[in-house]
C-alpha cells in the first residue's frame, strides 16, 4: 500500500511527556467483558476539563512491546505463507441482510436522530447468537485515506466472547474475532470470520488473544484493539500485521499446533498479534478515575497532524464518575508504519487529555472541523437494558450538545440502542457504529433471543446538524 503525505494543523492540545519504564510483552490476557448498566444517559454533561498533571497525564502513558520479526516469520512459513485482505473477503460465506430486510427489532435499534442513511443486519446466527457480542467497527477508510484497501472497500467488526453467559467452556472464554465484511458493493455487503491469535514458542504455535476487543483501530497495514488490563503485563493495546493473515488446515476445537497441522477452533483464517502496548505503571482498574484507566473504545482520528489515536474508559452509567478521553499520535517514520509514536524506550506518551461527565461511554471519536482551532470530540453513551437508545453527546472544552427528540424535543435518547466503538470514514464523511444486544425480553443471556443487533453509518454532518 502507498500512504498519501497530509499536512493539517496540529489540534489544539497540550504536549504530555514523561519517562517510565515498560514490561514486556504478554499476548494471553484473559478478558472480562465490560456491560452497561441502567441509568440514563439524559443529564447534560457540560464541557470537557483538560487534564495537564504529570500525576493524572503519567497515569495514560504506554510502552510498546514488539514480537520479534523472525517468531512472525516461523510462524507464517509453518502455516503455508501470507495472505491477504482481498483472499479473506473472496472466501467470504456470511451474507448481510440490507436494511428492508432487517427484523422490526433490529430496525428499532437504529437511530431516531439523525437517522442511518445505510444499516446493514447480521446473517441469522449471527443476530441471535448469545455466544458472541458485537463491539467495535473500523474500515478501509481508516486503513487509508483514499477509503480502499488495495482495490476493496471493507469493514472489520470486532467481536468478543460472551464470557457473562452461564455454562460457557472455558476454552472459549475471552475468545476475540473479527468480521471482514466485503462492502464493495453496498447492496450486497458478505463477511467472513478471522480468529484472533498469538505466536507462541517462537512461531511454531499460537494460542488464543483474548481480549475485550471494546475498539479498534486499523491505521496503515496494521490493526490495533483494545485488551483488558490487569492480567499478564498489564497490556492495554494489542498490535496486528494486516499483510499477515493465516490460514488454518485442521478443523477442530483446538487453538494451534494439533495432529495434521493448524486449527483456530473452527475458524478457517486467524491473524497474528506482532505486539502490544502495556500501562508503564500497571494494572487498570475500572473502579475510579484516579486509577490508570481501562481502555473501552479507541478510534482514528485523521484531522489532527499527525494522525492519532483517541481512546476512552469507561464507569457505569448509574454512577457519577468522570471518565477520560484522551489521544495518542501516530509514528511518522517509514519503517514504523501504523505504530503509535514511541522514543527510543518504546514509550509512547498522550498527546491530549480531558475528563468528561458523560456517563456511560462506549465510544469514542474526535475530529476538528474545516476552519475550525480544537477537535469536537463525540462520546456515546449506551444504555444496559434492551429497548432503549442512548445518545451521542458533541463536547469541546465550551459546552456539550447532543440531539433532542421525542414529543416537543423533550429527550436526548435518540441515537442507537446500545451502540458500541465508532469509526469516522474520511473519504464518504460517514460516522460507522454497531449495536450490540441480543438477550431476551427481560435483558437475560438466555433464550429465546430478540435480535437487535446492526451495523449502521450516519453522516457527521448530519450529526453536527441535530445538535445545532
């Protein structure tokens, strides 16, 4: 792939730098699934308040940890070579149902306003699976700024295991995957599954990346998702080779080396992690914003300079905690293509920090308009309980708004129904995000299942429009 050189102005932010040092890397984390919970998300939360202490900036610094380059090359010579993008989308076996095809249920979770100009419904097991949940999107359009891979339009969805379902095996719990869904043909959109995985041994296994996949981010040729903290080295991003997808030859429940070859639990393709990054002071903990924060979402933003990477934690809806946005820049070096920017220690500092009372939050985005000094950053709250959408607050260091609806405009609750990460498509000036729900009527993980689960793009301009 060629990268296209951007010269834009730098946001308004202030530079945060540091020193500690980093662990290294672990790529077996066990994840628990972070849920939402009750509480609506109707009070304004007011402006963003930029956070400058090194006591508070120290708590978001990174450290990036590299597999060496010869364990990828073990590993991808002994599963039969590369391959890439373009050979998982021509296999792809799942088709997606356009939106007038769409349950009533599922078409009840988009959006009252703005409303979805594309919406797109899983096939039929996977809208009802209980097994899986939906939690984040990223596209070719943040892969690179002409919106294509190669020739292909595409769309990743991450989803990870339901580890809060009852009786699940052990085996599957954390389990992360990812849809590549071929969008070249927007009434036709097909997808196929890739198991997220690890180099063991030096490349001659891998086991499962088990990981809350709340976001992600693919930038240039690589991926990054979000981990969860507080087990193996404390990793809170895990990194991916795109030109490194895996095939597996062997169809059975393992995950890695088995008798006759390769197998991913039944999965045909699996994508090797090539590194992580780990909170230099530790574990995170989701109990308060004094601690090192967990990361739930991150996204791409391609209007500061250079590009960065936002993220946001995440604290119940029903309390009062102030959560974190914060944003790291993007390496600029050729030989570190879509790694974050590190010193010679491998440590990679915020760029920018703020505290928000939106509550709630389960994505991410920010992005600064034509003409304007300081990034908008856009936070969506979801709320824990089938049936009820959520809101999608617009926040600057001045104010917040969000779009009003209902009788007399009297609600904020008009975007989706517990959506999840969100995605901003450069090159068509769309605003990407997914639903996640598919429990029973009384909000259990249990049958039968009331899908509403849906994959769905909303112009940023017709955003900005609601909220004025």
């Amino acid at each position: 792939m060629t990268y296209r050189g951007r010269h834009r102005r730098r946001n308004k932010g202030r530079v945060l730098r540091g020193v500690l040092s980093g662990t290294a890397l672990a790529l077996t984390a066990a994840a628990t699934i972070i849920t939402t919970s009750q509480a609506a998300g109707s009070d304004n939360p007011g402006p963003l308040k930029p956070l400058t202490s090194s006591a508070e900036t120290n708590k978001l610094q990174l450290h990036e940890n590299l597999v060496a380059e010869s364990t990828l090359d073990t590993l991808q010579s002994g599963m039969g070579g590369a391959l890439g993008v373009d050979d998982v989308l021509r296999s792809a076996n799942h088709p997606m149902r356009n939106k007038a095809d769409c349950a009533a249920t599922e078409a009840a979770a988009l959006p009252v306003e703005p409303t979805a100009t594309r919406a797109y419904c899983w096939d039929s097991g996977d809208a009802t699976t209980q097994k899986w949940l939906p939690q984040s999107v990223t596209t070719s359009g943040d892969a690179d700024d002409d919106g294509k891979w190669g020739s292909d339009r595409v769309i990743l969805a991450g989803w990870t295991h339901n580890d809060h379902r009852a009786g699940e095996p052990a085996a599957d719990k954390g389990l992360a995957r990812v849809a590549f869904i071929d969008a070249n043909d927007p009434k036709n959109l097909k997808y196929r599954w890739v198991l997220l995985v690890a180099p063991l041994s030096g490349g001659k296994d891998f086991g499962a990346v088990r990981s809350h996949i709340g976001g992600m981010v693919w930038y240039q040729d690589k991926l990054i998702v979000t981990a969860k903290n507080g087990a193996d080295h404390d990793n809170a991003l895990f990194v991916f080779d795109m030109n490194r997808i895996l095939r597996a030859d062997v169809n059975s429940s393992g995950i890695g080396k088995v008798d006759g070859g390769w197998s991913a639990r039944g999965y045909q393709y699996v994508l090797p992690a090539m590194g992580s990054y780990n909170l230099t002071g530790g574990a995170c903990s989701a109990g308060d914003n004094n601690a090192r924060p967990c990361f739930a979402s991150i996204s791409l933003d391609r209007t500061s300079a250079p590009d960065s990477l936002v993220a946001n934690e995440w604290f119940s809806s029903g309390g009062t905690e102030p959560a974190r946005v914060w944003r790291y820049s993007y390496s600029t070096a050729s030989e570190r293509t879509g790694l974050l920017g590190s010193d010679a220690n491998g440590i990679v500092d915020a760029d920018e920090a703020y505290e928000t009372d939106a509550v709630g939050l389960q994505g991410v985005l920010s992005h600064t308009p034509g003409g304007a000094d300081e990034a908008d950053w856009y936070t969506a709250y979801a709320p824990g309980t089938r049936d009820r959408h959520g809101t999608l607050w617009r926040q600057d260091e001045s104010a917040a708004k969000a779009a009003q609806c209902g009788s007399g405009g009297t609600s904020y609750a008009c975007w989706g129904q517990h959506t999840e990460s969100l995605s901003y498509w450069q090159e068509t000036g769309e605003l990407w995000t997914l639903t996640e729900w598919a429990a029973n009527e009384d909000n259990e993980w249990e049958p039968p299942a009331i899908p509403e689960r849906v994959l769905y793009a909303v112009p940023l301009s017709a955003v900005d429009d609601a909220v004025q």
